[in-house]
C-alpha cells in the first residue's frame, strides 16, 4: 500500500502471491504492484463518491483527511488525476470548495494585469487577522492554508497551472496583493 493510504487495515487474499516471502521480492514482484495501484484507484473512487453522495459528512472530515490526500497528490500522478475532484479548500468563513469552485468565485475579482487568478492564503488567521480583514475590505476571499503540506501543495498547484498565482495576504499591502491593469 502506498505510503500516503497508511490510515487503511484490512486485509487482501491473493493466491498469487507466495507466503513464503522476503521483503525485497515483494517490492519488485508485479502481482503486488497491480495489487497497489487497484487499492489506490479504488481509494481514491470511494472518497470522490463519499464527496458527491454525503458532501457535509466529507466536509466535516477535510480538516482529518487533508494531510493523506494532499500526500497522495504530491507523490503519486494518478491518485493526484482523481483526487483534483475531492480536493478541498477551506476559506476563512469555514466554508470548503473544490479548486475549480474556487476558482470560479473569485474569477472576475482576484484576476491581476497579466490574466493570472491570485489566490491569497493565511497560515495563521488569529495572528494575522487584520490583513485577513483588509483583504475582505476590498473584496476579496481568502483561504485558510495551515497544514503541514500546504506550503508543497501550493509549489505543486502552481506548477501544473500556470494561470494560477497563490499570495500570502500579509506578504504585502493590500493594494499590492492584486496587481490590476491601470486605469
């Protein structure tokens, strides 16, 4: 099993895999290898199920959850295919959104002069929350990014989307969080 689905215990009957076993055979061996890529594949199909049939439930489980998905994104390709549809964010207000839902809220408001969506981010919303709230002032959403993979999946995202920026909203003023087109 991956690394990243280590919260799983169950056990798998195969009667292709011998019993008599070293550790380095079973690395190497194919059997083993289809077995892993079906447990992912069927991992990553029940929670994008859980998310479209109990979305709440899932909701509710992100904060727990996000550590192994994020993971799983970072260090295996096709997990990371299947997971952009359960990929949550959480805004300031609590609320979660897919990325593409996110994307598509703050569109039209946190576009800058060089057509690239800024997505501002805190780590800390206690600490930092006047820039958080200067932010909303002048209309725009911020997420809340406090996990311990946050700061790899952000390298990640902006690497496979070029269109899209991640900004720390206490990085700079907020007039200079968002640079538009001048008037």
């Amino acid at each position: 099993v991956p690394e990243y689905l280590t919260l799983l215990h169950g056990v798998i009957d195969s009667p292709d895999i011998p019993l008599n076993v070293s550790r380095s055979y079973l690395q190497s061996d194919s059997n083993v290898k289809k077995i892993s890529g079906y447990i992912t594949r069927k991992v990553a199909d029940r929670l994008k199920e859980l998310f479209t049939t109990m979305r709440p439930d899932y909701e509710q489980k992100w904060d727990d959850l996000k550590v192994f998905i994020q993971y799983g994104m970072l260090t295996d390709e096709k997990f990371a295919e299947k997971a952009e549809d359960f990929m949550l964010l959480k805004s300031t207000e609590s609320k979660y959104f897919t990325v593409k839902e996110y994307l598509d809220i703050v569109k039209e408001n946190q576009t800058d002069k060089n057509d690239n969506i800024v997505l501002l981010y805190v780590d800390d919303v206690l600490d930092k929350h006047s820039f958080v709230e200067g932010a909303k002032a002048k209309g725009y959403d911020v997420l809340e990014m406090n996990g311990p993979l946050d700061s790899h999946y952000i390298n990640y995202y902006e690497s496979k989307n070029q269109q899209v920026r991640f900004v720390r909203v206490d990085s700079d003023v907020v007039e200079k969080l968002i640079q538009k087109k001048e008037q």
